[in-house]
C-alpha cells in the first residue's frame, strides 16, 4: 500500500524505517527536513506550507501518517486531508493525551502517543536484568526522551497523595508520565502503574518517570523546592 509521511523530525525518521522506502513518500515543510530525508534516500516532495491545492498534487495513496512537531499544525494538516481524501486510513502522532479527541473529531483513524509507545517499551525491558545504562541505550538512542527514578522526599507536596490523583497533574504541568512506583509500604520491587493499584504516596517512594531530560529536572527540582507546601 502506498503511504505519505508528513514530517521527519527524529520520530518521523523512525516511523520511515519501520515502514521502508517501498511505496512511501515523505512529505516536509522546511529544508532542514528536507535534507535529512534525502540522506536517509527516501522519496521527499517539499510543501511552502499545508495548503489544498498542493496536497491534491499528491499521486495516489491509501495511508497517510501525520508526525508534525507542532501540534496545531499538525492536527490542521489531519483535517485537511480527511476533508480532500476522506477515503484514506490517517494516523496521527499526538503530544498531548488530552488532544487525542480533537484527532478523532478531525477523522483521524489511530493516534500514536510517543510517550505511551516509550513506556510500554520501559516496561517489557525492565522485566529484564539490565542496568539503567543499557535501558537507556536501547531506548532513548537519538531521542529526547528518557526517564528517571525520582524519591519523594520529606514534606513534598506529594506526600500523602494518591497516583491517580497526581498522573494527569504531571502531564499537564511537566509534560512527564509516570510508569512505574517504588511503594515502600507494599514492596520494595517496581510496582507498574497499569496494573490499576491507586497507590498512596509516601516520603521515601520512587517513582519511574518518562519525559524530555529538561522537563524530569524541573519536575525534580520542583520536588524540593516545594516542600512543605502539602501541609499548608
């Protein structure tokens, strides 16, 4: 089946090698892209912009696969091209959880959470006996994304609160998703949130988190700085 990739950022290039360079077309907006698809040998057409009459230019396709780094713009280029194709199978890259309904009022057929994709991959590794090194490696190789074991400290605003209540506060204000608990009160083994325990947390807690590098130090140093402020 003939596909169109549109973006090749370094999720989009991943995307390309899963598929291969048979029957697939990468499509990108900036030069930048441009030429690092053309090193990788894929077959490139350069848009100025996400505009009607350009995409109708396409030749025949039955998948098309979004992956824009700008989230906006990316779910523009979706409606765009359910309302030219509406025939076609669309899946669409989204940064955010709390977007992917807009994705599926834009006709969108899959989404792909990265941060969703990575932590299911954490957690089958972590079944492993592999050092935080080699995880590292194997999962965050030319990416910028990675993850942490952050321990609750004494007076955090976290003490005494509950996963469930913390998760989407996290991934809204740090943009970090927690995968796993160390919860001293039940084991000292990796507990995976997806097994549905609302665990308690406690001082002395870890918890396994996945984000950008930049976005875990803030979360981290945010811990620290805000002690206390749950007793207020």
């Amino acid at each position: 089946m003939r596909t169109v990739l549109f973006g090749f950022d370094d999720f989009g290039e991943k995307v390309a090698k899963y598929l291969g360079k048979k029957e697939l077309v990468v499509v990108v907006f900036n030069e930048e892209e441009e030429k690092r698809a053309k090193d990788k040998l894929f077959h490139v057409i350069r848009m100025r912009e996400i505009d009607d009459d350009e995409l109708k230019e396409l030749d025949e396709f039955d998948i098309a696969i979004a992956v824009l780094r700008n989230e906006d713009k990316n779910l523009f280029l979706c409606l765009s091209l359910k309302e030219i194709f509406p025939n076609i199978k669309l899946v669409a890259k989204v940064s955010e959880k709390g977007n992917e309904y807009k994705y599926k009022l834009a006709g969108v057929d899959k989404t792909i959470n990265p941060y969703d994709v990575t932590s299911n991959r954490i957690m089958t590794i972590l079944k492993r006996p592999l050092t935080l090194k080699i995880i590292e490696e194997i999962i965050f190789e030319d990416n910028n994304l990675s993850f942490a074991e952050i321990e609750i400290p004494e007076g955090s605003f976290l003490d005494g609160k509950y996963i469930k209540e913390i998760d989407k506060e996290l991934s809204k204000n740090y943009n970090i998703l927690i995968i796993a608990i160390v919860d001293k009160e039940i084991s000292s083994n990796v507990q995976f949130v997806t097994k549905g325990i609302n665990h308690k947390l406690d001082a002395g807690d870890v918890l396994v988190v996945v984000g950008d590098k930049e976005d875990i130090e803030r979360f981290r140093s945010d811990l620290f700085l805000m002690k206390g402020l749950n007793n207020d």
